[in-house]
C-alpha cells in the first residue's frame, strides 16, 4: 500500500513509518493525518509484525501543524483537520506492538505528539523539541507532555514555546537516549532486532499492563498484570521461552 504523504516499509517483523514531506519540513496537513491513520491500521492489523519504527525524511522530524494549509479557513474547516489529527494520533496509540520514534533533527508541535505517542524516543545529537501551540494561538500537547517532563516543565514549554536540545530532553525524561547522528540508524535497528526477537504476545501484554497501570492505582495495576499472566499462559511462547533460555544455559 502506498500512501501520498508518508511511506510505510515492512522487512519482516520490522516496520519503519516515515513522515514524507521533506521540503515542508514533514509538516502535518489534512493529507499527513489521513494517510497515518491508514498507515497505522495497516500496522496493527498486520500480525507478523513485531515493533514499529517512527522515522522522518529530510533535516527535520516535523515542523508541525502545516500552518500556510490554514491560510483563508474559517473555524469549521480548523475543526475538523484537528478531527483528522487526532484520529491519526488515536490510531498510532491503538498500536499493540513496541514504538519506538528515531528523531534525528528538529520536531515541533505536532511532530513531537506523534513522537510521543511512541513507547520511548531515540534522538540523535542533532534532535530538538519545541511546543509552540499556546504560542501560536491554539491548545495541544497538553496531555502527553507533563506525563513525560512532569507538570511544572510542560507548563515551561508550552508558555514559552523554547527548543531543548536532546541532552535537556533526555535530562527531563521525554527521550530515553542520545545518540550521534551518523549511527543513529544502526544503533536503531539493532534496537528493533533485539525487541523483536521477544516472544510477541508477552511484549504485547507487556505494554499493554504499563499504558494501563500508569492510568490507575497500583493495586488495580497488580491485578492487570494478574490478569496479563493468565493471559500469556493460555498461550505456548511461555513455554517456548523457557526452553530457550535452559538452552542458553547448557
């Protein structure tokens, strides 16, 4: 399946989800958050699946809302590209499969969402971060964020609309590691390979019980986990993985 504005690579049990509009610096128009939508149902319906890389062509990850798309529309027409945005966002966090977002130069505004939505960030050392909506007139990333940075640090980006470089970003808890551009992509894949050599049901529950657990309190997450293990023991990769691992011991 091709789509116009973002291109979507599968090599086994490996997909790569790139935004591709490089000369608008990968901005997010009507069309970007039609074709993630689609793109990202196609990776969840795909079951030989087994992580998701989400990349960007071009010097920038995502400048953002493609704001010169807005030139000349009235309320209703802002209505409902921010329908689409979210229903791609909806779409990319329904994914059960590990995420993982290669930023690798800068994202802003929507471009950081997306990035976000991912279960972790690798950025490189030309990585930056900036929230310019409440700047720019508008409201977003007001969920995501102070669940990664905290509170006080959303609130400080989101006011003043600063880019951090990646090593602030990773001293604040929103990218997991920083890694020089020009390995970037091997350090990347390498990544990939090792999460998808897991058993996937358990990777899967795995997930599922963090996204869930954060959501309440920690007994009701005690007994999703419960719930997880029955789960994965109705299956056979349990099983599987302790015969592997008694063959990494003999």
């Amino acid at each position: 399946m091709t789509y116009a504005t973002v291109l979507l690579d599968i090599q086994g049990p490996i997909a790569t989800l790139t935004l591709n509009r490089p000369d608008q610096r990968n901005a997010l128009n009507m069309q970007m958050c039609d074709d993630l939508k689609a793109a990202a149902e196609a990776v969840a319906a795909d079951a030989s699946l087994r992580v998701l890389l989400v990349a960007a062509n071009g010097p920038a990850f995502s400048g953002g809302a493609d704001l010169k798309e807005r030139e000349n529309k009235d309320a209703d027409w802002v209505r409902e590209r921010r329908k689409r945005s979210y229903a791609a966002y909806e779409a990319l966090a329904s994914i059960r499969i590990p995420m993982v977002a290669i930023v690798d130069g800068p994202a802003a505004g929507s471009g950081c969402e997306i990035a976000a939505i991912c279960d972790f960030i690798w950025a490189s050392d030309k990585a930056s971060f900036r929230y310019p909506e409440a700047q720019w007139g508008t409201v977003g990333a007001t969920q995501r964020l102070p669940r990664l940075a905290g509170k006080a640090m959303a609130k400080e980006l989101l006011f003043t609309n600063r880019a951090i470089l990646a090593d602030e970003a990773k001293a604040i808890g929103l990218v997991n590691r920083v890694v020089p551009s020009a390995s970037l992509w091997d350090d990347a894949r390498a990544l990939a390979a090792q999460i998808a050599k897991a058993p996937p049901l358990a990777m899967k529950l795995a997930k599922r019980c963090i996204d869930q657990g954060m959501q309440t309190t920690l007994e009701r997450g005690i007994a999703l986990e419960q719930e997880a293990v029955e789960e994965n023991l109705a299956g056979k990769e349990w099983s599987a993985g302790v015969e592997a691992f008694k063959k990494r011991k003999e």
